[in-house]
C-alpha cells in the first residue's frame, strides 16, 4: 500500500474487494476511484458491478471485482480549484 496526502494505492491479490483510505476530503464528489489508471464508475445505490465502486463508510469503499495480482488500485482525492467551496 502507497500513502501520500491525496490518493493511496494498493496491489490487488485477487480476493480483497474493500479498501479503507486514511487522506481527508471536503466532499465525497472529490473522491475517485482507479483501476490500473482507468478510472471506476460509481454506483450510488446496491452492489458495485465490474467495473465500478461504491462508498462503504466515510473512508472506504467496496469493488464490484477483486484487483487481480499485477493490477493496481488507487483512492485518489481530486477538490476542484475553479471555484471557492468553503465560504468565510
């Protein structure tokens, strides 16, 4: 597993489907999810399918499939810099 302050990797095993992140975010729309650098489709509602992920808690998220060996997983946090999110 990679750490660093905006994403973190993992190398698939083939059999582990879940994965807990420990980087902060302002919004879960920030949050992406990739497979091998092609990037996952979220599922709001039910299971993940090949392909996709969904959220499972605040920090981590579940597959569809299992990372095979060789394949790597990335969490990655993307916060938007067009426009202000926080107003003060």
């Amino acid at each position: 597993m990679t750490v660093h302050l905006s994403y973190q990797e993992w190398d698939g095993d083939g059999s582990t489907k879940e994965f807990t992140f420990t980087f902060d975010y302002l919004n879960k729309s920030h949050v992406f999810c990739y497979l091998n650098n092609s990037k996952l489709k979220l599922v709001a509602d039910g299971e993940p399918a090949d392909g996709e992920w969904a959220w499972d808690g605040d920090k981590k998220v579940k597959l569809g499939t299992a990372p095979e060996k060789g394949e790597v997983f990335k969490v990655e946090r993307d916060t938007p810099d067009d426009k202000q999110i926080v107003e003060w």
